[in-house]
C-alpha cells in the first residue's frame, strides 16, 4: 500500500486561524492509516472499490445505534 501525502495549503493574512482544524484533520488521517496498515490483508486488500474501503474502515472504528460494539472506538 503506498502512502502519499500532498497537503499544502497557504493563506495569505490568515495562515493561523485554521491552524487548529488542520490539527484535528491531520490527526484524523494518521488513525485511520494506523486502522487501515494494521488491517489491510484482512479488511482492505481484495476491496478494488474506494467506497468499500471507507464502508470497512467505517465499520471497524466508528460506533451506532445499529453497531454499538467495533473493534476500534473513534467516537
């Protein structure tokens, strides 16, 4: 799997307001590469559809009324 990262952004005369919310983005991304390399032979790697990897990642970490129990608690 080939990780590739090509975030840059520059806003003139507001380059720190966002800085928080870039954080948080940032943050959220490496969970779910850290979720995804942990589980790709098992969950992601005979998935040829990007929808499906989200639908897996999305099953394995983020908790509803219908999936109150995953393996991982992103909530």
């Amino acid at each position: 799997m080939e990780i590739t990262s090509t975030y840059s952004v520059r806003l003139h005369n507001f380059n720190r307001v966002f800085d928080d919310t870039f954080e948080v983005y940032r943050n959220v991304v490496d969970y779910f590469i850290k979720l995804m390399t942990t589980h790709w032979e098992s969950y992601f790697a005979n998935l040829s559809q990007s929808n499906d990897c989200i639908r897996s990642a999305v099953s394995l970490s983020v908790r509803t009324i219908k999936r109150p129990m995953t393996t991982y608690n992103f909530c």
